[in-house]
C-alpha cells in the first residue's frame, strides 16, 4: 500500500524566504526539497522529517525544521553555510 500523499505538485505554495544564511544553490535545492516534501506527505511531522534527513544527508548535520502555519522560534548559530 503505498503512502498517502500530500498536495498535488501543482498546488504547492511558492516558497517565500524571508531571510537566509546560505548561497542561491544550496536555498534552490533546500526550497526544492521542501516542495517535494509537501508533495509527498499528508502530515506535517513527516514532512519535516523528510527534509531534515534530506538535507543532513546532503549538505551535513545538524539543521532544525519546522514544518506549520504557526509556530514561534528562536535561533542562533555560530557558522556560516555560504
């Protein structure tokens, strides 16, 4: 049985980045790999998990994802991804 899906490809919101840490490439590929993600899963705890393997897989641990319509953070770090 294959897993339910989450929205149709053409459905997806375009991403709006407000802010970012990192260079046009690596944003392109992360804002990809969270378009896939919303494509495959229903749930919002899978889609974060979806992206946090993805790109701890490709660009190196340790990243934080949030995945919601509201939610409130705070973050600091201490190195440069560009």
């Amino acid at each position: 049985m294959a897993a339910p899906q989450g929205t149709h490809a053409g459905d997806v919101p375009k991403a709006v980045v407000k802010n970012v840490d990192m260079d046009a490439d690596m944003q392109q590929a992360v804002v990809e790999i969270a378009a896939d993600a919303i494509v495959k899963f229903a749930l919002e705890k899978d889609m974060a998990a979806f992206v946090k393997r993805t790109v701890d897989d490709q660009y190196g641990p340790t990243w934080h994802v949030i995945v919601g319509r509201s939610f409130g953070s705070y973050v600091t770090h201490g190195t440069s991804h560009g």
